[in-house]
C-alpha cells in the first residue's frame, strides 16, 4: 500500500474518544460495546484486582495474528493505534486482510497497571519478566489464548522512553522494533527471519515519513520475556515500542506512526506468503541509543567549573491525566547527549525555587538563570 493511502485512513479512522497517554478500561468499554455486533468480543480472564481482561477477533482468514498492548499498563500508545486499526477495519477498508487473517487482539493485558498508570501489575510484576514462572493472572490469560489461538505472528505491543536515539546519534528512535532472540548466542533462525522479514517492510514504509528515526532493540536473550518465550515456540514474534517524536508527550503522533506500522505489515503479511528470505533488510536499521534527555542546560557555574544538568521528565497521573514533572538526573559534561529542549546558561549559576544551586532529584517546572525564570515544562 502506498503510505499516503495509509495517512488517509488514519485521519479518517482516527478514534477521537481515546487520547493522550491514559488509558483504561474505563475509556475503551464504552468503544467496545459498540463493537459488540460486530466483532467476537469476549472477557478472557481477570486480574488480580479482579478487573476483566477482554479479547477480541476479527477477520476470518488463515493466517492468525495475535497483538496484545498494555503488557506495562503505561504503555498506551499502542492501544490508541489498536483502536484506530479496528474502525478501519470495522469500517469495511482493508478488506483483503480480513480475508487473509484472523486477528485476536487483547487491547490492556494489564488492567490495573493501566488504572494506576504503572508498568507492573497490581502484585508489583513486570509482566514481561513472567513468561516462564506465569505466577501472575494477566500472564496465564495471555498464554492461554496463546495455546488456543495457535497464532503465525505475534505482535508485542509496547512504548519506550524519551532517551532513545535511532544508533549513538541525534536522532530520535521515534518507533523501535525487535525480533527476538531465540537462544543465547542469538542464532538467526527461520522464524526469527519471518519477524525480520516483516520488520524491515514496516521500516521501509515509516522511512518515508520518519527517515532515520527508526531503531532496533539490542536481542539480548531472556528466556523470561514472552517476546523472546514466544519465539522459542517458533512463532514469528515482533516487539513494537511506541517511542517520541519531537514535541510530541501526548503520543499522538506516534499512535499515526504505530497505525503505518500495523496496516503496512498487516497488509504484507494479508498478501505474501513470508518466508524470512528477505530478512537482510533489518540490519540496515540502527540499534537503539541512550543519546537523549528531555531538557539540558549546558554550561551551569559549578564551583568554578562548568556542567551541563540533565533533566528526565518524570510521568504522574493526576486525577484522569499524566502530567510531567522535570527532575535533575545528570550533573556532570554530557556531550554525548542531546536534550529535546536545549539551554545555554551561559556560564551562571542554576538555581531553583529557593534560590540554591540546583542539585540531583531537583524537582520543579522552572530554574533560574541569570535572575530569569525559566520553564521547564512540556506540554
């Protein structure tokens, strides 16, 4: 598919009710209700404060495609473009995948991570370490409909932080992806050759909205994480990870970034028959950096020397929305580091509200510098 057909079906398939970077239960309920008629829509288990997990599938073809988002229940981006994908789908475009594939899509595996705003689940486990030991509920219910479904493909839905630079550069990692090792020295295998396969088509088409601002995670194997567990059953399994794009907090752009990358792997994957012997085109994609911060002040006076401070944002929920709160995390040269927001201090001190030199853990959404106030903050 061309990518300015794609652009096109995300604004017009875009779904509004769901935005910014809290998502719960709570907010795609109501979305999938009016599903209902529509789509097979069940609750597949609970978690373990008892909130439902809830399934879904569509599409009636052979090739079976399993994605699950909110494994980190902070994760939303993904789930944003989830529901985008399915009023496209819903909507009768893309017919050709719904006769090639079967989808099963679990929107929030982790229900109570995604009401509090946390990565683990409600015992405090990082789901995504628990693929051996299934001592969670969220985890037995995803490898229950793993064992039923019987999937081709898996989709592992998630996203990352502000740090990440596409290789040691400036430039973004707005979306990484990842085919996951199989075994400790990281064989390139049949199957790990079909998710290579597969990635580098979805590389090609967000190359021409975002050029070099993809990455790949480096495939250090963890047996404990589903992604690399389910590759071990020979089963195509794809990372997603929903990062930043320049001025983007709330992830709305990246949820458009993330639909291209669902409906132009869906849309290979609905056509070809893949069989991994294009996978030499995943190399051409940079491993993913630490390169960057949200905000750096270069050249802050510390005792006759002079430092650049980083700053992390720092995500709260507060009532229904995440808000960011800049923290001091670096004081030292960063001059491998790159800030989404840059300030030059031009060799004066940084002080903060009470008027001290800032130091690491500083919180707050101002410093100053030269006895003028300046903010921090995003949007």
């Amino acid at each position: 598919m061309r990518i300015e057909e794609i652009k096109s079906l995300f604004v017009k398939h875009k779904e509004t009710r769901l935005f910014h970077r809290y998502i719960a239960n709570k907010h795609i309920l109501p979305l999938l209700l009016n599903f209902k008629k529509l789509i097979d829509l069940e609750t597949i288990g609970s978690s373990v404060l008892g909130e439902p997990i809830y399934g879904l599938k569509i599409g009636n073809g052979n090739k079976r495609v399993l994605m699950w988002s909110q494994m980190h229940g902070n994760e939303s981006t993904t789930t944003k473009a989830l529901f985008d994908l399915l009023n496209t789908l819903l909507d009768n475009e893309l017919k050709h995948i719904l006769e090639a594939c079967t989808l099963y899509i679990i929107p929030i595996l982790n229900p109570d991570g995604a009401n509090a705003y946390t990565r683990v689940n409600a015992n405090e486990v990082d789901l995504n370490r628990d693929a051996q030991n299934l001592s969670q509920p969220e985890s037995k219910v995803l490898r229950g409909v793993f064992n039923a479904f019987k999937p081709h493909f898996c989709y592992n839905l998630h996203g990352q932080r502000t740090i990440f630079s596409a290789g040691k550069t400036n430039k973004l990692a707005t979306v990484s992806f990842l085919a996951p090792a199989q075994d400790e020295i990281c064989t390139i295998t049949p199957t790990r050759k079909v998710a290579m396969e597969v990635i580098g088509v979805m590389n090609e088409a967000l190359h021409e909205v975002i050029p070099n601002q993809i990455g790949v995670y480096d495939d250090a194997f963890n047996i404990n994480c589903v992604g690399d567990s389910f590759q071990c059953k020979n089963v195509p399994t794809i990372l997603f990870e929903a990062g930043h794009y320049h001025d983007d907090y709330e992830r709305e752009s990246v949820r458009a970034l993330i639909y291209i990358s669902y409906v132009s792997s869906l849309d290979y994957i609905s056509k070809t028959d893949v069989d991994g012997s294009l996978y030499e085109t995943y190399f051409k994609i940079p491993e993913n950096g630490k390169c960057f911060l949200d905000v750096i002040i270069r050249n802050a006076e510390f005792n006759d020397d002079l430092l650049d401070i980083g700053i992390q944002y720092q995500e709260r929920l507060i009532g229904n929305k995440v808000e960011f709160m800049p923290k001091v995390v670096k004081i030292e040269k960063l001059k491998e580091n790159f800030g989404h927001i840059e300030i030059d201090a031009k060799g004066f001190k940084v002080l903060g509200d009470s008027n001290l030199v800032v130091d690491l853990d500083y919180e707050n959404v101002f410093v100053i510098i030269n006895n003028e106030k300046i903010a921090l903050f995003s949007k």
